[in-house]
C-alpha cells in the first residue's frame, strides 16, 4: 500500500529559511490542503497525478496564502513556490519515524515527485547504471519554467539535539542551471530552524559520480527532516548511497 503525505508540510528547497516566521516578507497563512499519495514508480501515474496537484496550487490567490520568494537561478529570473500551513497539525505527527529506501532497492517507494514544475521533471530507476540505487530525476521538456525535486521526509526524533550529516553520491549530465542535495529542519507549525540547499555549491555540467555532504543542526525542538535532490532547468542527475549520521559539532555547517 502507499504511504499518505499531507502536502502542507512539504517545504520548497529552493528557498532560504524565513525570518522571524515570514517567507520573503510574505507571512504564510494558514491553508488547509488535500492529502499527497506517494506515486507509483512509472512516470505516467507520477505525471497524472501531480497535475491534479498544481491545478489546485494555481487556482489558489496567492496573495492569501503567502508566497515563498524563491532564490535567482542562473543569470536571471527567479522560481517561486506556493507553500502552506496546516494549524491541525502544527507538529508533523504524520511523518514516519524513519527515513526508508534510502539505496533505492525499492525503487521510488517511499520517495515522490515534487516541485513548482513536477510536470516538466520525470524521475525513475536506471538499471544500465553500475552503482546500486540508479535513481534518476531529469528534465522532460526543453526549457522548464522552474524546478524538480525528489524527496522524503521524516520526523528524525533520533537526531533531535544533535549536528546532523547527509550524504549521498550523484552523477549529473548536461545540467544547464543548477542542482543539489537540500535538507530542512523544522519546528513547531513548520517553522525553518535549520536549511541547505547547496546553491553556493551547485553541481552543474557533466560529473561523474561524487559524494556530497549537507550538516546541519537539528535542534530538540525540531519535528521533520525533508531531504532530496533538485533539479532546476534542463539536465538529468542521479542519485543513490543516501545516509544520515550523527557528527561531532565540531565539524562546521553548511547551511544556516
């Protein structure tokens, strides 16, 4: 069976934490929203179902709900991304405890598809890949408008008080603009407490398989961890090897 994800607590990992419980000067109102089913591994139902999603995103006014001013990809131009709260339930209680699948033995289970232009991203296994996982996330069309995520999430009590690493290895091919591993911490009513995305170390052009690495603090108040790869612009990239691990806070952050 497929597990349930509420889309309100989705965070957009293309946009810096907020200040003072605001999004780019733009306070987020709270909004109810419908529950996520986590797609199957084929594209066509991912696709299928994500346009069901953005239709209602674009429907709403975004003045009521709160934008979340997206960061500058590129030389120009700016994404951005509709992101609401849910007031029943201000402390994820609905994540799962643990993060799964995360050498993608099982495909995409567990993992979906996400972003402000999901349609325009597909994501999918590659069996012809030598390292085991072969997850891909890649552009489907010639210039999409904004970005593609893969992600999961969790409520990561274990890492409660503790500095935190991700890490996993990625190949990329031909990324025109911009992809990372990103994470998030957050509090009580999905308020940022910890954030990385890698833009001040993006993985563009063509690469070969290489380990990257996200620390960050997860603070005893926290109550989800999202994590996953984005795309923005045309390119594929793979991911696979994804671990979490306790650190000693000495080894400096890369986030905020």
């Amino acid at each position: 069976m497929p597990q349930q994800f509420d889309e309100s607590l989705k965070p957009d990992p293309t946009t810096p934490p907020p200040v003072d419980g605001e999004y780019g000067g733009a306070v987020i109102t709270p909004l109810s929203a419908p529950v996520l089913t986590v797609p199957s591994t084929t594209q066509g139902e991912t696709k299928q179902h994500k346009r069901g999603k953005l239709l209602s995103r674009r429907e709403a006014v975004v003045g009521l709900i709160g934008l979340v001013g997206g960061i500058a990809v590129g030389a120009g131009g700016a994404l951005t991304f509709l992101q609401s709260t849910q007031v029943s339930n201000p402390v994820n209680q609905d994540l799962p405890q643990e993060a799964t699948n995360l050498d993608f033995s099982a495909g995409t289970n567990g993992w979906f598809l996400d972003g402000d232009t999901p349609e325009d991203y597909a994501i999918g296994i590659e069996p012809t890949l030598l390292l085991n996982g072969k997850v891909y996330l890649k552009s489907q069309v010639a210039q999409p408008s904004g970005f593609g995520t893969l992600m999961q999430a969790f409520q990561g009590s274990q890492y409660r008080g503790k500095r935190v690493r991700m890490t996993a290895t990625v190949k990329a091919q031909a990324v025109q603009n911009w992809a990372g591993l990103w994470m998030r911490v957050d509090g009580t009513n999905h308020h940022v407490l910890s954030f990385d995305n890698m833009q001040d170390r993006p993985i563009r052009g063509t690469l070969d398989w290489k380990q990257y690495a996200i620390v960050l603090d997860v603070p005893q108040g926290s109550t989800g961890i999202f994590f996953g790869i984005l795309l923005a612009g045309p390119g594929e990239v793979w991911l696979t090897n994804v671990q979490f691990e306790i650190v000693n806070n000495t080894l400096p952050k890369t986030g905020s």
